[in-house]
C-alpha cells in the first residue's frame, strides 16, 4: 500500500512539474495596413453597390498559435465607392460619409473588439465580437480563418442596430425599388507582421 502511495505521489509530483513549467506561447500581431483591406457590399432592391474602407490599426492576439482575441479600427473617413466613377461616385462617398449613413464627421472611426473566440477547425475560428459603429456598441459574430500571417473574416452588419435607417423599408413605408436592404456585407483580408 505504502509503495502504491509513493508512486502515486511521484506521478503526481511529474504531472505537476511538467505544468508549472509548460509556458504558453503569446503573440501580439499587428496588422500592417498597408497591405491589408477591408471590402464592403451593400444590396438595394435594384442592385448593389461595393467598396473598401482602410483600417487604421489593428492586431490578433495568439497563444501557442491559436486565435485568442483582436481589435481592429477602421478610418471611416476613407469610405470609397468601387463599383462607380465620376459624379456617381463622388455623390454616393459624399452621401454614405453623411449623417444619413456613417456621419464620419462626428464619427471617424469605428472598432471591434474580440471578447470570446472559438477554435471551429485547423486554422478557423468562430468570434464573438463588439462592433462600435456611429458610437453605438453590439455584439456580432463572425468566422475568421488564419494562415501563417494571412486571417480573413467575413461578417453581416444590420445597420440599423446602429441608427443608419436612411431607405431601411424596415422603418419607412412606399420606398418601392428605392430600398436598400438593412445588412451589408465586409470582408477583411489582413497580412500581419
């Protein structure tokens, strides 16, 4: 009985060494700016329109490798239309940087923070984040892949969570072809350093 106590105890005091000195690996990315971008795709009833907006600073957060949090900040003074040239474009810039839309003169930035992630495969993860937009804060979730120091996310946005209701049929009625649809799409690929 007595030599079954000692090797349990001797068991035991390895496990716990090999704990205690078993360190975990934390990694802050940065994300380089300049080589990363952030699309976005909104829907009307008659079409769609797509751009990008740059990011102003951003990293993910890695222990031993796998996705553990992140923040991003995106400039939204740098709304750009893609998929238009000339005066189209110009208006639509000028109307989504508006108080109809992002008001980026009151708000020129907008965040997401990551506050859980979940391991969902390999390289992919599952985020629960909180998206600030116009100084208003919800949660979101989103899927974000990472390979080496490439991530992609995609998420969906209900801009009307964050009182943009400019031609939202869910607010206004006789808007006809003239609707825009309350989600739009972003898609971020990111190069980190």
């Amino acid at each position: 009985m007595k030599n079954l106590f000692n090797k349990g105890l001797g068991i035991a005091l390895i496990a716990l060494f090999t704990v205690s000195f078993t360190t975990i690996k934390k990694e802050r990315k940065q994300i380089n700016i300049s080589e990363s971008n952030v699309e976005w795709k909104a829907y009307k009833v008659t079409g769609s329109h797509k751009g990008i907006v740059n990011i102003k600073s951003g990293y993910l957060s890695l222990d031993d490798g796998k996705l553990s949090g992140g923040s991003i900040t995106i400039d939204m003074t740098t709304i750009n239309t893609t998929d238009l040239t000339g005066e189209y474009k110009n208006k639509l810039d000028g109307h989504l940087k508006s108080g109809d839309f992002f008001g980026v003169e009151k708000y020129n930035t907008s965040t997401l923070d990551f506050t859980k992630v979940k391991v969902k495969g390999k390289n992919a993860y599952e985020v629960t984040g909180k998206l600030t937009i116009k100084g208003i804060t919800k949660s979101v979730k989103f899927l974000i892949s990472i390979y080496g120091n490439k991530a992609t996310a995609s998420l969906k946005v209900d801009r009307t969570k964050y009182d943009i209701k400019y031609g939202s049929s869910s607010f206004f009625d006789n808007l006809k072809d003239k609707a825009i649809y309350d989600e739009f799409d972003l898609v971020a690929e990111l190069q980190l350093k």
